[in-house]
C-alpha cells in the first residue's frame, strides 16, 4: 500500500465521519452536555485516530527498508 492511498482512505473515511457525528449533534441525536453522550464521542474520535496510527505504523513497519 502506498502513501496516496492512505491518505485518500482517511481523507473520505474522515469526510464520512465528521458529517456523521455533526448530524448525530445537529439533530439532537447526541448531547454533550449529557456525561455518556460526551464520552461516547470522545471514544468515537480516539478510536478513529487510534485506528489511523496503527495503520500507519503497521504500513511503516511493513515497508521495505530503502
């Protein structure tokens, strides 16, 4: 896997969730002010970002040494 299409799979996938979780938010669907809403999103933001390191380590880690 090269860097482009890294890039691109977060890119959309990050498009995707930002207007997912501004819906959740702009319809009521989550509130923040409510303690497990709040933390619900934190956990969703971590996880995303979390996911998006580990893949890139896992893609630098993999690459070939040059």
């Amino acid at each position: 896997m090269n860097w482009p299409q890294v890039i691109y799979q977060y890119t959309v996938g990050g498009i995707f969730f930002v207007v997912t979780l501004g819906l959740c938010l702009g319809l009521g669907a989550v509130d923040l002010k409510n303690r497990s809403d709040k933390k619900a999103v934190i956990y969703l933001i971590a996880g995303f970002l979390g996911y998006l390191t580990l893949h890139v380590a896992w893609i630098v880690l993999a690459s070939p040494q040059r």
